[in-house]
C-alpha cells in the first residue's frame, strides 16, 4: 500500500527527522482534517521519541571517549546498555 508508513524503530535518525518536519508540516498548516490531526500528533511523539532515543545514545558514546591528561582522545571504552 502505498499510503504505509516505515517502521519508527527502523527509520535512521536523519529519516526520523524528516518525517517528524513533515508531520509538523502538516499539522502547522491546518489543512489535516482532526482525526488525521490526532494520528499525526501520535506518529510525531513516536517519531520525537525515537529522534531523542537516537541523539542520547549517541551522547553517551562521545561521553565514553578516553582522553589523556591533555585532553587527545586515545581510545574509547564499552558503552553501558543501561
């Protein structure tokens, strides 16, 4: 079908993005009848949700960057899951 969306949790960041700027898109112009308005603000959450999943596991991967005492990265140690 050609109106079905991709899976959030596949999508990759920059994906994530743009498909969050379009819902906003959409809802921001006031054109979306409101059940397809409600449908949207939930993908949007869902896509916000997942943007935000992305940008903290990526924070926590520069967090775990090894510098020596003048501040050059030398290394990296493994990231917690949790």
């Amino acid at each position: 079908m050609a109106d079905e969306k991709p899976d959030i949790a596949e999508m990759s960041f920059e994906d994530a993005l743009r498909a969050l700027e379009d819902v906003m898109r959409k809802l921001e112009g006031g054109e979306v009848p409101l059940d397809q308005s409600i449908d949207l603000y939930e993908r949007g959450e869902a896509l916000r949700a997942h943007c935000q999943k992305r940008l903290d596991a990526a924070q926590a991967r520069i967090e775990k960057i090894v510098t020596d005492s003048e501040g050059r990265a030398t290394g990296t140690v493994p990231l917690d899951p949790e």
